[in-house]
C-alpha cells in the first residue's frame, strides 16, 4: 500500500512538472507585438499641444512624437483647388478654434481655403499646417511612425479620391510606406471600395457613424480581420472581449482622462486614440 501511495505521489507530481514546462513554453511562444500592434496611443488630430487639440500639425506631430507616441490620426480634406491636406473641418468655428481670425478673412473662415491660403495660415499663429507631401515627409523622417487617417469628405466618391490620391503620392516615394498608413473606414461596404484602391495590411473601422449591431461588426472582424474604434459609450466588456476573441484590436476614442482610461483598460481594450495623453503617460499609468 505504501508503495502504491509513494508511486502515486510521484506520477502526480510528474504529472504537475510536465503542466507547468508545457505552461511555460506556451507563454515562451508568444512573441511581443511589434510596429502598429506594439503601441497603445493613436494620437488624434496629431496629438494636442500646448493645451490646444485638432491642430493636426507639424509642431504637434513632433511634440507627441517626443513623448513616446508613435501612431498618429490625421484630418485629411481637400483644399478648394483639390490639394489634399491635414484640416479637420472647413468651418468658421475649426478656423475661429485654430486662432486663424487675424489671418484669414470672415468669408475664408467658414468655407474651404485655396491650398496657398492653407499653407500659409499659420495655427493659433505658431504651427506649421500640414498637406499630404508633407505627411509622407514625416513617415520617411520617421520610420517607427504610423498614420492613421481620418477622411473628412462626405462623399464616398471623394473618400476613394482622397485614398488614390494618398497612395499615388507614397507608392512615388517609396512603396513601403503603405505599409504605415493604416486607414480608416466608416461602413462595411468601405472595405471593398478601399481593396480596389489599395490593399492596406491593416485598416480600421469606426463605429461612430455606423448603425451595425454588435453582432454585425462581430461577424464583420471575423471576415476581414479588419480592427475596431468606438465611442467610449459602445464599449462594454462583452462586446470587446467577443471582437478580440473575432481576430481584432479594439480601440475607444477619444479619451482624454486618465481615469477613464483605466476603466477602459479593465475592459480589456487594446489601445486609446487621445488628444493629450502620451505613450509614456500610458507607461507611467500601467
């Protein structure tokens, strides 16, 4: 009986060991993500500055880069004369937000600029605004960046206009690029009339404007593999648990508050688009 116990004893604790080496080359196995995967912050509009958010700038797209951000939102419109640029919206209030009265006149203020007004309209008197060669400047510049786009036409026909124009303009550069751009779609239909421009490694879609249901964008990632945005509202612990489970990276916008995301990291969200917190104020919080 005794040695009946004893040889039990040992199976059983071989039995342990062998659990334990197999737990451990498993998690040996996972690699640590890298590129676009590794980083947590998308900084919207190109990151705030100076306390001052939408300014898709240059000065703010160097500033956050500084802090440890690498993945950054732009506004993409097109200028009067057809020129694609980095600007939120053609509205007197975007122009009265960017501190541009002094600099542009009433009637410029509320409606689409001339590409040399753009350019020469410096932001709240101190940023550089920024067009497309400008942007693609910035990924050769810096080749640990991402851009992440945030097409602000209404028209489906001049969102496909806008992506052409982007990709003509990198793959003239260095095809390579493309690699860094990730877009951003706002229906499930987007996706194909994006393929047929161009087939991008990673795209997004935003939910902000949808009316899918969760189980609809669920099957959706589950199709395409494509990654998730939403309100911070949409977010629940289910929904994003069942949309990683699908193949996604699920991401909340926009959050600005370190408290918020924490909460939102406890629902197990992958990353935060934000005006004004860092990849190294992330760092700090976790």
């Amino acid at each position: 009986m005794r040695n009946y116990k004893t040889v039990t004893s040992v199976i059983a604790v071989l039995g342990l060991a062998l659990l334990l080496i197999v737990t451990l080359g498993k998690e040996d196995d996972k690699q640590p993500a890298t590129g676009f995967a590794a980083t947590r912050i998308v900084a919207h509009a190109m990151g705030g500055i100076d306390g001052h958010a939408y300014t898709n700038a240059f000065e703010a797209f160097v500033a956050n880069y500084e802090q440890g951000t690498r993945v950054f939102e732009t506004d993409l419109l097109f200028t009067s004369d057809d020129k694609l640029v980095a600007r939120h919206e053609w509205t007197g209030n975007m122009s009265k937000e960017l501190g541009q009265q002094k600099v542009l006149s009433a009637k410029e203020q509320g409606s689409a600029l001339g590409y040399a007004e753009f350019m020469n309209s410096p932001i709240l008197d101190l940023y550089s605004p920024l067009d497309l060669e400008k942007i693609l400047d910035l990924l050769q510049h810096y080749p640990d960046a991402y851009i992440v786009t945030d097409t602000k036409e209404f028209d489906s026909g001049l969102v496909m206009k806008e992506f052409k124009r982007l990709t003509e303009a990198a793959k003239r550069r260095d095809p390579a690029l493309l690699n860094r751009i990730v877009p951003q779609i706002y229906s499930r239909a987007m996706l194909a009339e994006l393929k047929a421009v161009y087939s991008f490694p990673t795209v997004i879609y935003t939910l902000y404007q949808s009316q899918d249901t969760d189980e609809q964008v669920i099957d959706f990632v589950r199709d395409t593999g494509v990654d998730i945005t939403m309100p911070v509202e949409r977010a629940t612990t289910s929904f994003v648990n069942k949309l990683q489970q699908a193949g996604s990276r699920v991401y909340v916008h926009t959050v600005n508050d370190e408290e918020e995301i924490q909460k939102m990291d406890k629902l197990g969200v992958d990353g935060f688009y934000s005006d004004f917190i860092s990849e190294d104020d992330l760092d700090l919080l976790f």
